[in-house]
C-alpha cells in the first residue's frame, strides 16, 4: 500500500492526473516560496501508447505548465529527457 497519501493521481484520464499534479506540485512550491522547479519529461504525464501520442500529451502539460509558471512567477530551472 502507499505510503502516503497522493489525491493527484485518483484521477484515471492521465492528463487529469498531470494537471493535478501540477497544481499540487506548484501549490506547494509557492507555499514554500522556492523561485524555480525542475522536471523529467514523463515524470510530468504517463507516456502514450505510441509516440506521437506521448509527445502530444507532453505538449499539453507543457502548456499547462507555462500557465502555472506565469501565474505563480515559479520558473523553470531545468526540464530534462528520462533517459
């Protein structure tokens, strides 16, 4: 079983879960009032069943992303590929 709670991802559409994710995500690190954030790729949205379809639902968080940066200041320090 977990070992701690994660209401981000009851969610089961798996852009749903990246988006609350990213709220909770950007949430904390305002509260916490840390300037900048960093990411893996698909730590941020579940990977597609094919490729195109992992990149266009990385596409959309990234989007989502810029609107939560531009809506909090939070900046992107690095985002990087999981390798």
């Amino acid at each position: 079983a977990p070992t701690r709670p994660m209401p981000w991802l009851h969610a089961t559409d798996p852009m749903q879960q990246a988006r609350d994710k990213m709220d909770a995500a950007f949430e904390f690190i305002t509260k916490m009032g840390i300037p900048f954030y960093c990411f893996h790729d698909f730590d941020l949205v579940a990977e597609g069943s094919s490729i195109a379809e992992s990149e266009k639902r990385l596409q959309a968080v990234v989007d989502y992303a810029k609107q939560k940066q531009a809506a909090s200041g939070v900046q992107l320090l690095w985002g990087t590929a999981n390798l």
